[in-house]
C-alpha cells in the first residue's frame, strides 16, 4: 500500500490512547488510532512504517470488535484476527498521519483511518461469524473542490486530467467553475487513496480530505505553487 502523508511531523510528547470518533453502519468508519515500534539499529524510517501498519491493523481489529461485539482481547476473538491480519490493507479506505514523535527507543504515530466497514461486515458474514443477510454495495461519492484556479484554462486542464485517468475514474458528472475555484463530483473505481495519490503526484494539489457524511468524502485540492 502507498502511504499518504498529509502533515508534516509535529512533536509531542503525551502518549495517547486510542479514539473512536464515529460509526457509520452504512458504509465507513472513522478512527483515530495510536501506532507504536521500537527503533532497531537506528532504523527510525523502518520503526516508522512498522508503527503506522501496527495502526492500521488495530483499526481493523476495532472495527471487527465492533461488528462483533467481542472485545479484541477476548479468546473467542482470535480466530477473526489470525484472519484479518493475513491482509489487513484490504479493509483500509484510506488513511492520514496526524501526528508522529521519535523517542529515543520508539516511534509513535497518531493515524486517522477510515475503514471500510461494510466490507469488513460482508466479509465476517461470508466467513460464518455473522448470521446478518448481506447488505447492499457501499457507493460512496468523492466531492473533489479544486482552489486557486488563476484561468479557465486551469480548470479545463484539471478537468481533462480526470478525465485521463481512466483506470480510477469512471464518471464525472456535471462539474462548475467559479472564481478561483472548480467543483467536481466524481464516480471511482478502486479506493479514494487511490485518486488521492494521484491528484498529489501528478494533478499539481495539496489535498485535504474529509469525511462529511457516510457515504461522501469531500476533497479539497489546493493547487501547488511552481518552485514550492
């Protein structure tokens, strides 16, 4: 999995624990998770990723406790994790770091992870842990807000980006241009990380993104300054 990192690293020093922010039966859950590895040899960029994956397999876990409602440590819980853990990006929507902190002997990282959670229900169900009827596919719309358009001739040039990008979009419907600002609402394939990378690769934004409903994420691209 690419990782999508939105802030810079901000220091800290509290260690705190993990949040639960919302549930969202429909489609997708948001957390804010807390990460943890220990530096080995010096490897501060390898204890860093090993305490982001460590995040966003707890969020996994969460939520399957959740749906469940066994708690994660409980002994008829470990069968579900030995599961999951096999490959815990499947269920990750989409993630961004809050906060990181280096200490001397381990590095610790904030992370909010939205989590595919009726997937994650669908799965439970097919494996036999739930007796609930499938639910219907999640469809989730990205909102994407494109800031400091200096022309229309910006605007068209974003547009056509999308438009290009054939593998992850698949509609783009009715689109508007304002001054210094173009609204786009799009239908993907694959994840959200997935048009989030590329639109910070290679669509010239520094995004924001946010979940505002259960099925709506809203991005806002801020257009990157040449020589920044």
């Amino acid at each position: 999995m690419k990782k999508y990192l939105l802030l810079p690293i901000i220091v800290f020093i509290n260690f705190y624990p993990i949040y639960v922010h919302a549930q969202n039966e429909k489609g997708l859950l948001s957390l804010n998770i807390q990460g943890a590895a220990q530096i080995k040899r010096n490897n501060v960029a390898v204890a860093r990723e090993e305490a982001i994956q460590e995040a966003l397999e707890k969020a996994i876990l969460e939520a399957a406790s959740k749906i469940l409602s066994i708690p994660v440590k409980d002994e008829n819980f470990q069968l579900v994790k030995s599961i999951l853990l096999n490959e815990p990006d499947k269920y990750v929507y989409y993630y961004k770091i809050t906060e990181e902190n280096k200490q001397p002997q381990t590095f610790i990282v904030n992370v909010n992870v939205v989590v595919d959670f009726l997937g994650l229900k669908n799965d439970l169900n097919k494996m036999g842990f739930l007796n609930a009827p499938q639910m219907e596919k999640n469809n989730v719309k990205v909102f994407l807000n494109v800031n400091g358009l200096k022309n229309y001739s910006e605007y068209v040039r974003i547009k056509e980006f999308l438009q290009s990008r054939a593998k992850l979009v698949k509609n783009i419907y009715p689109s508007r241009f304002e001054w210094q600002q173009a609204h786009f609402e799009i239908e993907i394939y694959g994840n959200v990380q997935s048009l989030a990378n590329d639109l910070e690769e290679n669509g010239g934004c520094n995004l924001e993104i946010k979940q505002t409903e259960p099925d709506k994420i809203e991005m806002i691209c801020w257009q990157k300054v040449e020589g920044k």
